[in-house]
C-alpha cells in the first residue's frame, strides 16, 4: 500500500494541528480543513456522487470532526477516521437518492425525463479508499515536479474546473492549437516517469 | 522483433477515446505488455479526473472551516453522526442452559439479542472452519417506519471497518469470513441515528 505522507514536511504533523484545535486555535482548524478536503471529497467522488452532493458529505464529515476532536485518540490515524466517517455519510446520501429515484420512476408514467444517475461500481473499501488518497498525494507531488510548461498546460488540460477548450488553451499558453495534443502526450509521459520513479504507475 | 502499441497510440486510445488501426488492436489483445502500459494510462486518467473533481472549491473550503467557530458557540447542534444509539445485549444463547446444543445443532453455534431504543439486532454466530460466519436481523419497531437498508461494519480497536456489508430491505444480514476476535460494531443507517455495539465478542 502507498505510504501516506503530507506534501511538505516542514507542515505542522496532525497531532499538533489536532492538538492546537482543541485549544480553540481556528487558525489550525484551517489548515486541518486545508490538508484534508482533498482527502474527503475523494470519497464521494469515488462513488460517483455529484458535485454538490460532494460539497454535502464534505460539510457533514468536518461538523463531525469539529464535534468529535476530542474524541480521536491517535490523529496521526486521522485520515482514516475521516475516510470511513465520509464512506458512511456517502452511502447514507446514496441510499436516499436511490430512495428518491425510486419515488419519481413510480410517479412518471412514461420513460422520458428519467434522471440520469451516475454509475456507482461496488463500494470501495476504506483500504481502497485510502489507496486513492495516498495515489493523489503521490499525483500532487509528481506535477509539482514537472517542468513549468507541461505543468501548467497538464493542470489547464486535466485539473481545471472550467475544463477550457483547445482554443482558450492555445490562447492562455502562447501554443499552436495543433501542438497541444503532441505536447500533451510527451507531458504526460514525463508524469508517468516521475510517479514511477515515486513509487506509484504499477497496476495490480 | 515484437513491435508493441506506441506510447502515442494508447496515450490517443485512453485519454482521447480514438479508436486504434486494426493491427494495433489485434496486437493489444494478445500483447500483455501493451494491456499493461495501457492499465497503467487508464489508472493515471482515473487519478487526474479524481484530482479534479476532488478539489474542494473556495466555497465548501470557507464553509468547512466556518463550522469550527459554529461548533464551538453551540455545541449541541443536529449531531447526526456524533448521536449514537448503544445497543447493549439483552439475551444470549450461552446463558440459557436449556438452548446448549439446540437448533443448528452444535454448542459453538450461538445467539444473540441486542436492544437500543426502538431497534434490535438479533445475531447467529456459527463456526465456517476457523472463520465464523455471522447472520444478522436488523429489526425496526413497527411505528419507528421502515429504516432499510443500512450498513453494518466490524471495527478493529483502532474503529477501523475489517467487514463491511449491507443489509437488505429487511434488515437481514450475513458476514462470511469472520476472524474469531473482540470487535466493536456500527450501523449506519439512513434516517435515523447510527447504532453502535460496543463490544462484540465473535468466539
């Protein structure tokens, strides 16, 4: 399994961020949230949950942990407090939705208008769950080492919420539009020797 | 010489949905390099698309970090998660002297009844080889209306799930492979409070 690892060592370990919280301090309570948002919406996201929903199980999980701070005995363990907290509120919001979807198929007469839902495959286990963490911290590390270039046009191309097209690329980045496709597989090659080289690209 | 799928070619197939010539998809199906590399590039689309959908916007960053100031002015809002019912355990086969050896045949066979407020959990603990397989019945007072499915895990004693299964509509469970061990177990269910034992002996 992917050893998991904060991005920056020199950051306060979690213990002292916990610590600090249950000393009223909001400025560590920050950085809590900060470092591990990322961590719990993953969960959702891995079930396919949309993206509001997302935002729902991120607000019910960090009111349970501002609530039950003192409760956490080990926080160095706190990621998997916080996965498996986010896996139970996520399958509660699944099982509503398919409460709801079953509630307008039995109201609609017809076919039409069906809500589309997402594909939800078998529930990842918290192992699993972690696994993905640890993978997207290896991925944060990898594009940080990348060079600037395909850094910059990787995030545009994969990371950005907005994902813009070809042409607001081509015009951001000063690149042929012909060029981007070229130049994005020669960067993502760069990323995959980088994730290898970290540990992380091996399937199975 | 063997020559494989391009690095270009699988980069198109994965990340751009284009579909390969005929030769190079014949030689992907029987090439286990390629099907690899080609694994390897739909994990790495899988991780990017995660990264991006994962990234918590300016918004639901403001909001998680307002709740701490929240929590701490009212310290007793909705604890939806934090309001756990126990279940403390009401009837045990192994204590009723009459029930050794009855039904299911056996003494290692054995049941038991926990109670919470207007729930109860019955379970079946029976030997499967040196795993035991654990039946179990959710069971939700009539006028407490309908609470099903939910989610029963075992937890280690570190509270972190080691099985995990849903119950059907009826609240009926089964957990296949269970190490003989002391467990503490949570339901999760979905519109009432979560359920938590907090000390599951499974001998």
């Amino acid at each position: 399994m992917i050893q998991l690892r904060p991005s920056h060592q020199d950051e306060p370990s979690t213990t002292n961020l916990v610590h600090r919280c249950l000393q009223g301090d909001a400025n560590a309570w920050g950085q809590l949230v900060a470092r591990y948002a990322r961590l719990v919406h993953a969960v959702p996201v891995r079930h396919g949950l949309a993206p509001h929903e997302v935002d729902d199980v991120g607000q019910e999980v960090f009111l349970a942990l501002a609530q039950n701070l003192h409760t956490i005995d080990d926080p160095e363990r706190l990621p998997g407090w916080l996965v498996t907290t986010a896996r139970r509120v996520t399958w509660r919001v699944i099982q509503r939705r398919r409460h709801e979807e079953s509630l307008d198929q039995f109201a609609d007469s017809g076919e039409e208008e069906r809500r589309t839902t997402l594909p939800v495959a078998r529930m990842p286990t918290p192992e699993d769950l972690l696994v993905t963490w640890g993978r997207q911290e290896v991925l944060t590390q990898g594009m940080a080492r990348l060079q600037p270039r395909c850094r910059e046009l990787l995030t545009r191309l994969f990371l950005d919420h907005d994902e813009p097209s070809y042409d607001e690329i081509s015009a951001a980045l000063g690149l042929p539009k012909g060029s981007i496709g070229p130049t994005r597989n020669r960067c993502l090659q760069q990323l995959r020797t980088i994730l290898e080289g970290l540990g992380v690209g091996a399937v199975g | 010489m063997t020559v494989h799928v391009s690095p270009d070619e699988l980069l198109s197939l994965v990340f751009d949905a284009t579909d390969l010539s005929a030769a190079a998809a014949h030689h992907l199906e029987t090439c286990a390099h390629c099907r690899q590399q080609e694994a390897e590039l739909r994990l790495l689309a899988t991780d990017l698309t995660i990264a991006r959908l994962s990234e918590p916007g300016p918004a639901a960053l403001a909001r998680y970090q307002a709740l701490f100031a929240q929590v701490q002015q009212q310290p007793a809002p909705l604890q939806r998660l934090a309001n756990r019912l126990r279940a403390v355990l009401t009837w045990d086969s192994r204590q009723q002297p009459l029930l050794q050896g009855v039904r299911s045949g056996g003494a290692a066979v054995y049941r038991q009844l926990y109670a919470a407020e207007d729930v109860e959990l019955e379970l079946m603990v029976e030997p499967a080889g040196s795993l035991r397989r654990v039946e179990g019945d959710l069971i939700v007072e009539m006028d407490a209306g309908v609470d099903a499915p939910a989610l029963v895990e075992l937890l280690d004693s570190h509270g972190e799930p080691v099985y995990s299964v849903e119950t059907d509509a009826d609240g009926i469970f089964r957990i296949e492979g269970v190490q003989p061990g002391r467990y503490q177990a949570m339901i999760t269910r979905v519109h009432a409070a979560p359920i938590e034992v907090t000390t599951l002996e499974i001998v």
